[in-house]
C-alpha cells in the first residue's frame, strides 16, 4: 500500500491500460473474435448462429447456414464475429508411406440400394468439401483411397481411417463403434497395406469385387474386363474402381488374377485371396476343365463317345492340355488335372503304393485256385498315357484315380481271378513267367481301348492271405522235394568227383612209377630180342648139323649099308648131342628171361602167357626126368625107311622142341590164330 501511494498519475494509468488490453484479450477469446491456427494444424468452423437459419438439408452449411461450414481454417491469426463461430482444432490426415488410407463420407447424396461403395467419378477431391457436395458426392465409404501423403482434410465432412488412427470430429458413441468395427474389418483384410505378391512365393491373387452389378444366371465368375492398358477404361488390376465399374465389370469372384507386384486396393471394394500358382511338373500335363467361357463346340469326333472336347477358352475340357510350366490360372473358374505322362506303377499292394499315389487304394488280388487254395497275389502294372490323349482319358473317367480305382482295378484283379481258377496252387507259382507274358499280350488290347498303353504286367509270389497257412505247408513241400533233388545231383556230382579224383590219383601213381616201368619194359625187350638171337642161332647150328649129318650119312650109305649105318648112327647120336645142347642152352636163355619176366605181369605177356609158361615147365620137367633117370636121349633101337626121301619122326624130344619152336613163332607173327603144326624133314 505504501507502494501505490508513491504511483503518480501516471504510474495509475499504465495499470489501468494493461489491465485493459488484458481483459480485452479475454473477451476477445472467450467472444472468438480472434482464433490463432498453428501451422501443422487446421481449424474446422461450426456457425453458432446465422440470419440464414439452421442447415435444413444435408450436414454440411454451404449457404452460409448456422452448422458445420465447408472451408477449413488453415495456420495463423484469423478474426471472426464475436459470438458467432466455434473453432475444432483438428490434425492434418498423415497417410504413412506404402499404406492406404479409407474416406468415409458424412453428407453427400444417399447410396441406391444396389451400391456399395460411394461413386467418386465427379466428387474425388476429398480436401473441396463444396466441390465434392456441388458434383454430387455420396455420403457413405468411399471408392477412393488415399495413398501416402498429408491431407488437409474437413473432418466434419469427412472421417478418414488409417491404420494408426481414426481422423474425425464430433463423434458420438455410435459413430466411435461404427468407425472402430470398419477399422477392424479393414484392417483384418489387410486393407492398409498394399497386396504384394512375391515372385519367389509362386502365388497369384484371386479378387472378388464387392461393388457393380450381379453377374448373370449360370455364371460362377465374372468375365475380364478392360484389362487392355489401351482401353480407355483400363481399371489397372482393379486398382481404379471407376474404371472397372464403367467397363461393365460385374460384382463377385473375378476372372482375371493377380500376378506378382504390388496393388493398392480398397478392400472394401475388393477383396483378394492369395493362391498357389499352378506348377505343371516335368512328366506330367494339366488338363483344363474350364466352368467359364463360352460354350464351344464338341471337336473330339463322332467315334468318341464318351463326352465333348472343347477349344482353349470354352466351357468344358480343353483338348489341348497345359505342357509343364507354371501358370497364374484362377482355380476358382476350372480344374486342372494333373496326369502323368512318363511311365507310372500302379502297386497292387497294401503296403506300397507309386509316386503318384494313385494306388493307394490298391491291395492284393484274392484268388481262388483249382485246387481250392486261397491265396493273395501281389502285382504291379506299368502304364503311360499319350499326352495328348490326356484330355481324353480325363474327360471319360473324370481323373486317373477314378480310373484306376473304378475300372483298372476291377478289370485286373478279374482277369487274375479266372486264370487261378485255372491253376492248381502249384502251377501257379510254377507258371508264373508264362502267366505274366500271357496275362501281358491278352490285357493291352483292354487297355488301349481306355486311351492307355500297358507297358508291362509284373507279378510277385502268391502267398496266404492273413490267418491261414495251407500255401506255407504246400510251400514247405515243394523247399523239401527240391532240397531232396538238389542231394541227388549233388550225390551224383560227388560220385563223379570221387572218381575223377581216384582216376587222378592213379595218373600220379603210374606218373611216379613211371620211369620204373619203362626200365622194367625195356628190360624185358632186352632179354626178349637176346632170347630170340640166341634161339635163331641155336636153329641154325642145328639145322646146319642136320643137313651135314644127312649128307655124310647119304654118303657114307652109298658107301656101303653097313658102314652107312654106323656113320648114321654116329651123326644122329652127334645130331641128337648137338640139338640137345642147343635146346639145354635156349632154355637156359628163357629160364632166364621167364625168371626176369616174374616180376610183373607183362614180363609173362611178353613170352607168351601162361600156356607158353606150362610148356616150358613141362619140358624142363622132362628134360629133369630124362637127366635123373639117365635115360638115353637116342634110343637103341631106331626104326626108319631106307629108300625114301622123307624119313620117320626123329623122336619124341625133337618134336615137342619142334611144337615149342612153331608156337612160339606163331605167337610172335600172328597173335590172334592158332598157329600151324610144323613138319620137318
């Protein structure tokens, strides 16, 4: 207080002044005469009150009318009537890069029914409230998004969502809810983002329009459309919903696919599915069956029968199938078939099926023999199909595994059945390369007549089915009886070895004897040839003996009778001497040569064998008894002719020596005939 009383007059008006100006500040504010705007912001208008009246139509005062005016309030100082406008604050819309943003509408024409999306060919400029009402805008979502970017956007007209936020003024609890849900929805649709498809992915995008006209009866798919970048309404995969709609597209699942990149689409006006390419491997072909397109005509000729082939972009199954690669096909506007085209197994087994699986169905084939045995035959079956017969084969029997399932594996496993029925359970195992080349020849015809080739029939060991054991028995039979031939043969081969091995241990005995043997036989050729020499010499001398004593004695009885008797005598007693010496000393060479040959067989063979050998004994036994008994080896008394030129025996030991002498020679030259008894003169 003593402050204030040294104030002066002056000092008194400067407070007034600034507490002027400050209380002017204040009514200014609180009449919103002055609104600051900063620059990153923007100020929405609500009219309190004007002479114009309230907004009879519409949310939106375009005519100046008390309410929420189109002109947004930009940065800066800015000056209105006191007591006539209040100012939103609001933040400029920021749309993220590579995210997508929704508009939604709040004044604006009504949607017809058959709409669902509000139409943005005028009214496309979001941040013109006036012009977008002026060219007709329709309340409700919008077609239009908005890419990256910053906005300055009435958020009283307009309530954009984002994937961070929901840019709006004024929102009741209702509205909150109602743009919440649809952020939701969006947002479980991906909407915020772009739909990038990857080429590593082999993926393709199947869209469905939720906006346009409904297709037509009969149609699953809509059709393609303005997908010509020349087309004036080129819609650039479904990214301008303008443009789409203006092409006549129709509203559901589209035909027209997705490849690799990136689409910015408003999900509410399209959803997109991704699916797996279609990959058509190496050894295989598709073939299309196609639920869209025109209705073509039937190509397959009048000798089929069994249903109609169609050109590429017909309804029905193309003729012509899809080679390996790998294709954007929508699945949803056909089927594609795979069949294989390289040789495949189809396995009647349980516990094996092919690459393909197309026999997994497939078990054992139960037969019943001639003999009333139940066994189960495992087989398999090489089968190719013609690529371009392909279409046929599915357009008949639908897919390969109908085929196999529904008539392959019955027409087989009959077949199989009434040749056992035919067979004895041993004739079958027995038979079974006869039955597999026959069963081979007698089905391929069968096949061919389904479109197929039958490469090769190939059948396993028939065996007991489970729970029974009469085959194993038989089974056990038949190792038996084998294994009791296989011991014969082998019994046979010992035998034969056994005898071999004998005949070789032979061999090597006469080998090691062998030199043995040949002294022993040379030997004996020895004292052979020296026993022969010596006999021919001792023949010799008693032949020259003979022939002098018998000139002497025709001499001498020329002489006279008398003295020729005596010289006959003389030179018969020194014949007789002579002949027996000869004989006493060839005996002795054979005695020798005989007592050489003892040592083995062939020294006998080589004199003669046994008979000679008996001889020979019995000569040297009379020769003994002549000598023991000093008998006289001339005898006496000797009785011969006078006058004749053969005369009588000369005696018993001369002809027996004569005998000895003949066989031995016969034996030498002729060894097979009985040789010729020998006269002498």
């Amino acid at each position: 207080m003593e402050a204030l009383q040294y104030l002066g007059p002056t000092g008194w008006m400067a407070i007034e002044v600034a507490v002027l100006v400050i209380v002017l500040a204040i009514l200014l504010w609180w009449s919103g005469v002055v609104r600051y705007i900063p620059n990153d912001r923007l100020g929405i208008l609500e009219k309190l009150w004007s002479f114009r009246g309230s907004v009879s139509n519409g949310f939106i005062a375009l005519n100046r009318e008390a309410g929420y005016q189109p002109e947004v309030v930009r940065g800066g100082l800015h000056f209105f009537m006191p007591f006539q406008y209040s100012m939103h604050r609001a933040n400029l819309v920021t749309i993220p890069q590579g995210q997508i943003g929704y508009v939604f509408a709040r004044d604006g024409k009504p949607l017809p029914p058959t709409q669902t999306l509000a139409s943005n060919t005028d009214a496309d400029d979001f941040q013109d409230v006036r012009g977008f009402l002026e060219k007709g805008g329709q309340k409700g979502p919008q077609r239009k998004i908005l890419r990256e970017g910053t906005y300055a956007i009435n958020l009283a007209q307009f309530i954009v969502l984002t994937a961070q936020s929901i840019y709006a003024v004024n929102l009741s609890s209702s509205e909150q809810n109602l743009f919440t849900n649809m952020s939701t929805m969006i947002s479980e649709r991906g909407g915020f983002e772009p739909v990038v498809i990857h080429n590593a992915e082999d993926m393709i995008g199947i869209v469905t329009v939720h906006d346009g006209p409904a297709l037509p009866d009969g149609e699953i798919i809509a059709p393609t459309v303005a997908n010509d970048p020349n087309d004036p309404n080129f819609h650039n995969n479904f990214q301008d919903p303008e443009k789409f709609l203006n092409a006549r597209g129709y509203r559901g699942r589209q035909l027209q696919v997705l490849a690799d990149g990136s689409y910015f689409l408003n999900r509410i006006f399209a959803t997109v599915e991704l699916v797996k390419k279609t990959i058509i491997d190496v050894g295989t072909v598709g073939v299309v069956v196609s639920y869209n397109g025109r209705h073509g005509t039937d190509i397959s000729g009048q000798a089929y029968r069994h249903g109609e082939l169609v050109e590429i972009g017909s309804r029905g199954v193309w003729s012509t199938p899809l080679l390996p690669g790998k294709y954007a096909f929508n699945t949803y506007a056909g089927n594609i078939i795979t069949v294989p085209t390289t040789n495949f197994v189809l396995k009647w087994t349980k516990e094996q099926f092919g690459e393909h699986r197309l026999d997994e169905n497939l078990s054992e084939v139960s037969l019943i023999t001639k003999d009333a045995f139940e066994p189960v035959l495992p087989l398999s079956v090489v089968v190719h199909i013609d690529y371009m017969k392909a279409p046929l084969v599915v357009q008949r029997f639908g897919d390969i595994k109908r085929l196999v399932e529904q008539t392959l594996d019955p027409m087989v496993s009959a077949y199989f059945k009434n040749i056992a029925q035919t067979k004895t359970l041993i004739q079958l195992l027995q038979e079974r390369s006869d039955i597999q080349r026959k069963s081979g020849e007698e089905m391929r015809e069968k096949f061919n007549s389904y479109s197929l080739e039958l490469q090769e029939v190939l059948i396993g060991t028939p065996r007991a089915a489970n729970g029974q054991n009469s085959i194993e028995q038989i089974l056990i039979q038949l190792r038996e009886r084998q294994i009791a031939v296989e011991k014969v043969e082998t019994y046979k081969l010992q035998e034969r070895a056994a005898i071999q091995e004998r005949t070789l241990r032979e061999k090597e005995a006469l080998a090691e004897q062998q030199a043995k043997i040949t002294t022993s036989a040379l030997t004996i050729e020895i004292s052979e040839n020296e026993g022969k020499a010596q006999l021919a010499r001792t023949r010799q001398q008693a032949e020259t003996i003979q022939v002098t004593a018998k000139a002497e004695a025709e001499k001498v009885r020329l002489g006279g009778q008398g003295e020729a008797d005596m010289i006959k005598a003389i030179a018969l007693a020194d014949a007789e001497r002579i002949k027996a010496t000869g004989f006493a000393d060839a005996e002795k060479v054979r005695a020798i040569g005989l007592a050489e040959a003892e040592a083995t067989e062939k020294k006998v063979a080589a004199f003669g064998g046994p008979d000679y050998q008996l001889n020979s004994q019995v000569l040297m036994r009379f020769a003994e008894a002549i000598e023991n008994g000093r008998l006289p080896l001339v005898p006496q008394i000797q009785i011969g002719a006078t006058g004749g030129e053969k005369g009588a025996a000369n005696g018993l030991v001369e002809m027996m020596l004569s005998m000895l002498v003949a066989d031995r020679v016969g034996r030498q030259t002729v060894p097979d005939e009985i040789p010729a008894p020998v006269e002498e003169d």
